[in-house]
C-alpha cells in the first residue's frame, strides 16, 4: 500500500507519549492576522505510533469532480467526528494536550481529527484553506501532528506571495491558527524524489472543515 517507511533513529522508543509545549512551541507571525506555531518532535515514540496508524485506521480512497470529472484523491483518509473514538490513545491524549495549551486562546476545544496517508511522492494535498464551514469567515486554529517520513508543508498568502516552508513528520506539531485558513493556503506538494509514506493527523474546532 505504501513504500517503504525508514524510521527516525529517536522515533523507534516502544513508548509512545508526548512532550511539553509551552516555552518549547515556536510562533512564527505573518501576514492579515495570521500565524504558525511548530513544535519540532513533539510525539516520542513517534515511528511506533506511525505503525500503529497505519495498521490500524480503516483507511479509504475517494473520488472528487474536478472540473468536468471525476478523480482520484491522490492520499486516503480517515475522519473521525465529534465524540468518535479516535484510533490510538495517544491521539487522544494529544487533542487533551492541545485543549490545555491553546483553549484559552482558541476560546473552545478541538473536536474533531481528520488523517491523511500520504503513501510516497506521488500523493499530495493542493493548495487550499480549511474554509468549509467556520473557517472562511472567523479566526480558528488547525493543529497538525505529522508521523512517519518528513515531507514539505508550504504556505503562501492568498493571491499570491512568498512561500514558506516547513519539513514535518516524525512527531512534529505544526499549529495554523488566527485568520490563516482564510487570508493564507497551504499545500503538501507532489515530489520526484524517493519518499516514505507520512500520516498528518488534523484537529480541528467544531465547524471547521
């Protein structure tokens, strides 16, 4: 189903949890209100969490139109909604976490947790914003906790503008938060080169798509 996944040296650990944000998340500040936090290697054990994941989620493929048809989505899914279990205690420890250290701010908790399988180079997420639902006219926050191989998670402003980049995978937590699902687009790009798979794992508010 995938290829080939090489762990990290420090994501092997049998024990899978979590470390602690605060002081350690860093918060990059852009444009129109918008803002990202990373947290590099936030899940220790991440590689074994990786596993786990893709095992065990009931992953599925589908199909979008696009223009005047029908294609393939190039990644399968998995989306767990409001007060559905979620797949791996770990995840459920980190929307707790997340509750903790962004509640006051986000002014309510993450509700739901949409996976995406990125199986090797050749699937990719195009650019867009998570504006289905509240997200196109409120401020709101998408956290994304990246496992497996690393691979380019890129933002640019709305209509065009420098492009940022971050590598995620193994562990780390990328935070997209105030106007930025609205007045910026991110994108996981295809790539040539050879690469393992990746799961991002989305939490969001409810509403919030």
């Amino acid at each position: 189903m995938t290829d080939a996944f090489q762990g990290s040296l420090l994501g092997w650990s049998e024990e899978t949890g979590l470390g602690l944000l605060g002081p350690s998340v860093r918060r990059t500040v852009l444009d129109h209100g918008a803002w990202v936090d990373v947290r590099p290697g936030w899940v220790a054990g991440a590689d074994a969490l990786f596993e786990r994941l893709l095992e065990g989620v009931p992953w599925r493929a589908e199909r979008r139109h696009m223009y005047d048809r029908v294609v393939d989505v190039p990644r399968l899914l998995k989306f767990y909604g409001e007060g559905e279990p979620l797949p791996d205690p770990v995840l459920e420890e980190a929307r707790v976490a997340l509750d903790a250290h962004y509640g006051e701010e986000l002014g309510e908790p993450f509700r739901t947790a949409g996976l995406c399988l990125y199986r090797d180079g050749r699937d990719s997420v195009a650019w867009h914003g998570d504006t289905i639902g509240r997200g196109s006219s409120e401020d709101t926050m998408v956290a994304i906790v990246s496992v497996g191989t690393p691979r380019a998670l890129l933002l640019r402003p709305r209509g065009g503008g420098p492009t940022l980049r971050h590598e995620v995978g193994h562990g780390d937590l990328l935070v997209m938060g105030g106007s930025c699902q609205r007045t910026w687009e991110h994108a996981v790009p295809k790539t040539a080169r050879p690469t393992g798979p990746r799961i991002s794992i989305q939490f969001r508010p409810r509403g919030v798509r």
